[in-house]
C-alpha cells in the first residue's frame, strides 16, 4: 500500500517536502508560531541533508529502525491537560550513509554543528563516544537526535544511542559502564528486569533537570505485572498502570488478568535519572499500540480513550493525524505507532502520542484484529522499525 508521499505527489515530490510539510503543519495544531516553524522546517532539511532532497518516486534511502517504512523521521505530540501539546520530531541524521559507522559520524556531525548553533555542551555525549560510536558498530541504529519544538525557534535537543554497538551481549554492560561514567553509579542496579536495553537517551542542552534515560523491553507483558515496571519514588500506582495498558491493549473488556498481555510487539519501560543517588526521577511506559488494533481508527479511539482520562480533548490528536495524512484512520495501521504515559517528580502525567511520516509505505488494516492469534499462540509482528523513544 503506497503512502501518503505518493498521494501528494503532485505538489511533493521529495522527502524533505513531504515531511517539512507534515512539520508545519503540525506547529499549527502545537500552537508554535510561523517564523518558528519555518526555522524548524530548515533545521530538519539540513539534518537530513542530500536525503532531504531524494525523490519519493525512489525506496528509502536505507533501511531503518526508526520506522515500520523506513522513513528516517517521526513525529510525537506530548499532552497535558491545560496548554497546547509540546510537539518533537525525532529524526536520524545519518539514514543516507553507506555504512552504520557513518551513519553515526554523520549523526555526530550533526550534534555537534547544532550545539555550535544554540550553544549548548556535549560533553556527556563526547565522555560516551567509544561506547556507542565504535569503529565497528553493531546493531540496529547508530545515533538519533530528538528536537523539542518551542517558540522562538530554539528546541530542546536529546539524542540516543544504541546499547549493542559492541555487540547485543554486551548491551547491558555498556549501559552500566556509560552511567558509571556520568556520575550515576546506582542507576543500573535500579532498572526493573526485562529483555533488553534498545537505547540510552541524553538530554543536552537547555534542560531544567537534564535527564539521562534507560529503555528497557518488556517481552510478554502482563497486565497484572505493571506495576513492579516503576522504580521512581512516589511514582504511579499500579490501578493507574494496568488501566493506561488496559485501554491501549483493548483489553479494558474485563479480559482475565493471566489473558492480559502484550505477546506480539514488545512494551518499552524508559527511567530518567536527573541526580547521581536514589532511583530514577522519571517512568514512562510505551505501548506499541499499532501490534494489537486491526487499523488506525481503533487506535484513536483506545488513545481518544486515554487522552480523555488524563483531561485533555482528544480532538487536538485528530487535527495532528489529519496534518500528517489525508487518509481515513481505517484505511491503514501504524499511523499511531505508539502510545506513552509519561511521569516526572512533581509534575502531572502526560500522555505521548507517536505519529508515523508514512512517507513511502501504509501498513493494510488486518482482519482479524491482532489480539485473535492463531491456536498454536506463535503469531507476532516484528519487532524492529519503531522508537517510541521522544
């Protein structure tokens, strides 16, 4: 099924139009002024660079774990109840490489000509290099870089990394070396256990409490186990856990507890460290919400469901869908990627909605729903092409 490139073809022939475009779009539905979203505009064209200016009559440039269609940029929108949604652009500047080493150099390169820019350090990132950056990487990415946008055309910028580029065995010692080395020698043996690290996150630049953050897959998730998924003091309860996964499974039909759980793609924890003792200081638990919905309107009507829960109008989100794509939520899946709640000390929970470019590919509506798996219990989706990182 094509994407929404080929549909606006006739006005949006390359990459960097299609997704500019999307991006302006979406400063109008996050309440950020036009000069600010031109300056924007241009920042991600440059970062994608000669990618920017590829044809969307050509495949992807590469492939890449950023999304289901190898589109290297994703949009989020994280909402609070008062107040316009603060809207991120993830994107990797590196996805034109011929190589997963210059992937991230070209990634690097990036980081550092933005904090030339808007004057911030990247020490923290330059103390992690050897780890995440080797000669000889592996793994599924290299470097990706997440930009806040605000008025007045200066973002918020974090940037992440892959734990297995030494090698998958060593993931979890490179996570524990690299917060050794930022100060934060209690944080690993905190970490709820789970089936992997898929990325480490840092925040540069002007940040209030700069974070350093630890993803952690959950394989097979309960409902009923969530709420040993938190290691933040005074963070959400258990009721509030299993109902957010309760309502984006679509499993708040009074399904069984042991019947509960998330056994096609993986459900992503990530903690936030912000001092180097005690625990984390942040949790969020994502929810790939495209595994478990026959198509995109299911979706935004278990997120509409969420949103309304947490006090905010759910018609925000449609206008964001509709500045993405102009096709109907159920003519596809994966529109909606994924679904997060979201919580910091002294601060309400936000909800994160994680919105696919869709720039060459629309995954088909499946019938049946995902949540009816075959008898012998083995289907699944893949797991690789998703972030839910922002």
């Amino acid at each position: 099924m094509s994407g929404p490139g080929a549909v606006e073809a006739r006005a949006t022939t390359t990459l960097g139009g299609l997704v500019t475009g999307q991006l302006l779009r979406l400063c109008q539905v996050a309440g950020i002024d036009e000069a600010a979203a031109e300056t924007y505009a241009r920042v991600l064209t440059d970062a994608l660079a000669g990618v920017a200016e590829r044809s969307l009559d050509l495949p992807p440039p590469a492939w890449t774990f950023l999304s289901d269609d190898s589109t290297p940029v994703e949009f989020s929108l994280s909402f609070l109840p008062d107040g316009p949604p603060a809207l991120r652009v993830l994107l990797e500047p590196g996805s034109g490489a011929g190589s997963l080493r210059d992937n991230g150099r070209a990634g690097l390169a990036v980081v550092r000509s933005m904090a030339d820019r808007w004057g911030f350090d990247t020490g923290q990132l330059d103390l992690l290099e050897d780890l995440f950056l080797p000669d000889d990487p592996e793994g599924p990415l290299a470097l990706w870089i997440a930009l806040e946008l605000r008025p007045g055309g200066v973002p918020k910028v974090k940037v992440y990394l892959n734990p297995a580029a030494r090698g998958a065995d060593r993931a979890a010692g490179t996570v524990r070396e690299a917060l050794d080395r930022l100060g934060h020698r209690e944080a690993y043996d905190t970490l709820p256990p789970g089936d992997g690290h898929p990325f480490l996150a840092l925040d540069l630049g002007d940040w209030q409490a700069p974070r350093v953050k630890v993803y952690v897959t959950h394989r097979d998730l309960r409902v009923s186990d969530a709420g040993g998924l938190s290691r933040m003091g005074n963070g959400p309860d258990t009721e509030l856990l299993e109902g957010f996964l309760r309502q984006t499974g679509g499993y708040d039909d009074g399904t069984p507890g042991p019947e509960a759980r998330f056994d096609r793609r993986p459900v992503l924890t990530c903690h936030s460290f912000t001092r180097t003792t005690g625990g984390p200081t942040g949790f969020t638990l994502h929810v790939p919400i495209r595994g478990y919905v026959p198509h995109d309107g299911v979706a935004l009507d278990r997120t509409a469901a969420v949103l309304a829960r947490h006090g905010v109008d759910p018609a925000v989100l449609e206008r964001a869908l509709a500045a993405v794509t102009p096709r109907a939520p159920r003519d596809g899946r994966g529109l909606l990627a994924y679904v997060a709640l979201a919580h910091e000390q002294g601060r309400p929970p936000r909800v994160t909605t994680y919105i696919s470019s869709e720039a060459y590919e629309v995954l088909p509506p499946v019938s049946p729903p995902p949540l009816q798996r075959a008898a012998s219990g083995t289907a699944r989706e893949p797991v690789p092409g998703t972030s839910a990182i922002s």
